[in-house]
C-alpha cells in the first residue's frame, strides 16, 4: 500500500537550511550533554546484581516500592519465570554495592515473611574497572561500527557516497544520545545509559543506513533510467521514489516501539524510547542529510553548479 505516491516534494532544495537546523540542533544537545552530564546504568558505573527466588508470586511494583522504601532508587527489575512451580525469579540491579544486599534482604523479609528462597540467592557485584572498561569498548564498538558502513558504501558505490552516509550515521548517533541525555535529566523518562541502550544505538546505526542505501541505490537506477537529467532533480525524484516504502516501514516500527515505551515497563524502556528516537531522526537524515551533503560537497570541493536544476541541464557525477 503506497500512501505517498506520485509525490514531488523539494528534499535537497532547502538543503542548507536543514543543515543549519541539524547542526545547531546537535551542537545544543552536545552542549546540555557536557553541562548537565550524564547518569550512567550499573553497566558503565558498577553496581550490585541480586538474584532472588520466592516460593510465590510477587510483582515487580511491589519490588519496586520495598527497595524504594529502604532509600534505594533506580533499581533495576527482572521477572523470570521459574518452571510450572508457583516459584519466582527476579534480577534487581542496583548502583549502590557496600551493604545493598543486606538491605535488600532486610526489607524482603519484613514485607515478605519467608516468601524468600535463601538457598537460591545469587549475588555479583560489578565494580567500578569494569564499568570504565565497558564504556571504553561501547566507545570502540560504535567507532568499528562507522567505520565499517563507510567502507561498505565507499565500496558498494563510492567514497563520496559513504561520506555521506557517515555524516548522516554522526548525526543520528549525536542528536539521539543528546536527546536521550535531556530526557533522563528532565525526568520526562526514567532512562539510564547502559548496555542496552548501546544495543538499541547499534540497531539505530544498521537502521539508519538501510534506509540511507535504498535512497542511494534508487538514485544510481535513476542516472541510467533518466539519462541527461540535472543531478538534484534526479535526488529528488529518487526520494520521492522511496518515500512511500520509507514511511510504511518507519510507522510500522515506530508504533511497536510506542507500545514497548507505554507498556513494556522500566526493563524495556530505555531500549524501546533509544531506538523510538533514533529512527525518527535516522529517517529525517536519510531523506534531508545524507544525499544533500553528497551534493554540497560536490559544490565545495569539486566546483560542480547545480544551480541549473530548473533548466535541467545535465550534470554528470559518479555513483
């Protein structure tokens, strides 16, 4: 079901005015970023991992508010199930280490007398080396992954092609990560930078440059097809070629992902509300972002004019 066909929408025609948007939109959130700073999850900053097994069902709000009601707050709740048996499974992960256990424990028995399973209590505690290694590979694992797509384009098409894309992939991962930042510190959402985020980031990357390569395959489909044609005018029509496909696919997710955000519960959240964010940006730069820099950049440092474009004099340029 195309619900944009036939569509004749200027994308790149305003090019440098999305670039300033872009630009000073992501300078602001990096800005926010290093002025208020960031909470990092018990991944990055270490922590206290409990494992508990009651011998009946308990809700993880009820969890919540016992742990909340020894002065412990952002804890961590996971339900597992344990078996047919009216047993029970939690993760709770919290960032407090010296004592947290003990406190934990206290406060199960007085709210739930010997409902707890004590032979079946797991405690770890993350310290805080690991923590600043985790965040040192996370850093390595984004850069790899960047690195990886621009060789792949570069490859695929051409290096200007993949520039692209990466500066298109920079923005999405900049202007997310701000975003996320903002929110958490506001309190609009309870959010913490951990591994799942960086997962969810990940996903926003591979994403991203799907949508980034279609609009680039259509574009070299169309300098065959339409021979002659001005460059720019060309972009557009490749945009507005992939439009309908692009919407249907993002609307899609975007509606699963305001699911997890409303109903899946704090566990979820973070990864839910990081890839929510980062696909609407991702699909914002593959239509506005990625294409225009390849033609701006063309204008900047190889001299090309594109200015013709309403007299549609042909421009050639490599795909």
């Amino acid at each position: 079901m195309e619900f944009f066909h036939g569509t004749n929408i200027d994308f790149v025609g305003k090019r440098l005015l999305f670039f300033v948007i872009s630009a000073v939109a992501t300078a602001f959130g990096l800005l926010a970023v290093f002025v208020i700073g960031i909470d990092y999850g018990i991944d990055f900053r270490g922590g206290t991992e409990i494992q508990l097994t009651f011998n009946k069902t308990i809700t993880t709000e009820q969890l919540r508010h016992t742990i909340s009601s020894i002065g412990i707050e952002g804890a961590e709740i996971k339900s597992l199930k344990s078996g047919e048996a009216e047993t029970r499974q939690y993760i709770i992960r919290i960032l407090q280490s010296e004592g947290a256990a003990n406190k934990v424990f206290e406060a199960m028995e007085k709210d739930y007398p010997g409902a707890r399973i004590p032979g079946l209590t797991k405690i770890d505690d993350v310290g805080p080396k690991i923590g600043g290694e985790l965040k040192k590979q996370a850093f390595i694992a984004v850069f790899l992954s960047v690195i990886a797509i621009l060789l792949y384009i570069a490859f695929r098409f051409e290096f200007i092609w993949g520039l692209g894309a990466i500066i298109a992939l920079l923005h999405d991962v900049l202007f997310t990560f701000s975003m996320l930042v903002i929110v958490q510190k506001t309190g609009i959402i309870k959010l913490e930078v951990d591994l799942s985020m960086l997962a969810a980031m990940l996903t926003v990357i591979g994403f991203s440059v799907n949508d980034t390569v279609i609009v680039f395959d259509r574009i070299r489909e169309n300098k065959t097809k339409h021979k002659g044609m001005n460059f720019v005018k060309l972009i557009n029509l490749s945009i507005n070629e992939t439009l309908s496909r692009t919407i249907n696919t993002v609307l899609t997710v975007v509606m699963v992902l305001t699911t997890m955000v409303l109903f899946g519960g704090e566990v979820l959240r973070g990864f839910s509300f990081t890839m929510l964010v980062g696909i609407i940006v991702g699909t914002y730069s593959s239509i506005y972002i990625a294409s225009s820099y390849v033609i701006w950049h063309l204008e900047k440092f190889k001299k090309m004019d594109f200015t013709t474009v309403e007299k549609n004099q042909p421009v050639k340029v490599k795909a």
